[in-house]
C-alpha cells in the first residue's frame, strides 16, 4: 500500500495545530491521537529517543507526559512571512 501526499493550507495547518494545543490543555489523549494520521511518526522536539510511531505510542508519551506535567495554556508564536 502506497501512501499519497495530502496538501492543506496554511489556515487548515493552522486550526489543526490550535486543536493540538487545545486538547493538550484539556489532557484530552483522544482528541491529540485524533489530530495525527494512524501511521503518524512523531518526532517530539527534546525527547530522547526514536521518534513516536502510530496512535498508541502517540497516546502513551502523552498519557506519561500527563502524568508528570500539568499544562494550563499553550500559546502557539506565529510564524513570520518574512
């Protein structure tokens, strides 16, 4: 099975990231999983280690992370056109 490149925009990129942070803030594991691809590899900045492969390793790193960290708010920086 072949995987094919999906294209969103800038905005679409934009709400999919605000959802992220969003659900972070609610330790909504469901909602985070919900946010990547089934087969999504994700490569967490300053986690040692392999990047996360798949919903239930995604799940478990923030299930851990939870567990450790409370988060009350994310404020993403927008990114300069410049």
């Amino acid at each position: 099975m072949s995987e094919q490149a999906v294209t969103i925009t800038r905005e679409q990129m934009d709400a999919l990231v605000e959802g992220h942070y969003r659900a972070e803030e609610r330790g909504d594991l469901e909602a985070i999983v919900k946010g990547f691809s089934p087969n999504a590899e994700h490569d967490v900045v300053g986690r040692p280690g392999d990047p996360l492969h798949g919903g239930d390793q995604i799940k478990a790193f923030y299930r851990h992370l939870f567990s450790d960290l409370r988060i009350d708010r994310l404020e993403p920086v927008p990114a300069s056109d410049g």
